[in-house]
C-alpha cells in the first residue's frame, strides 16, 4: 500500500509540475503575441 502511495504523490507531483510548466508557457507566448499585435492595431486606428 505505501508503495501505491508514493508512486500516486509522485504522479501529482510531475501533474501540477506539468500544468505549471505549461501555464508559465502559454503565458509567455500570450503575453508575446499581445506585444506583437498591439502595434498593428494602433497603426490601423
């Protein structure tokens, strides 16, 4: 039983590890195209 334990903490662990990652990712590459796309819109109005 304590070895089924571990390896569901160890799987939570790599879990919210992954979303973080990929939060972190995705709002780097929001933030990116927010910069990116900012301008055009100003140079239209």
């Amino acid at each position: 039983m304590e070895k089924i334990g571990v390896n569901l903490s160890w799987l939570l662990v790599q879990f919210l590890g992954c979303v973080l990652f990929l939060g972190i990712l995705a709002g780097l590459v929001f933030l990116i195209l927010r910069a990116a796309i900012a301008p055009k819109q100003q140079e239209e109005a």
